[in-house]
C-alpha cells in the first residue's frame, strides 16, 4: 500500500474524532492532544 501526505492528515482526522467520540463529558484541546500525541499546532486552529 502507498501512503503520502493526506494519508497521514486523514489518520490525524481519524485519530481525533475517535477521541472526541469516546469522551462522555467533552475533552480539552490539550488532554486531545496528549491522548493522540499531535503536536499542538494540529489543532491550532480548532474552535468549539
């Protein structure tokens, strides 16, 4: 299989919607951030 670039940006995605999704009562941008392992400009520009 060939990944490049908006492979790995759909992974990211994934990733973070998995985490949002299995939160019950909200998560922080910072707790996502940990829990993924992103860097925080990941989520630079995420607004709630």
């Amino acid at each position: 299989m060939i990944t490049g670039k908006g492979t790995t940006s759909l992974d990211k995605a994934l990733t973070i919607l998995d985490l949002i999704g299995s939160a019950s009562s909200g998560i922080s941008n910072t707790e996502l951030l940990e829990r993924a392992g992103l860097p925080k400009t990941t989520l630079a520009y995420s607004r709630r």
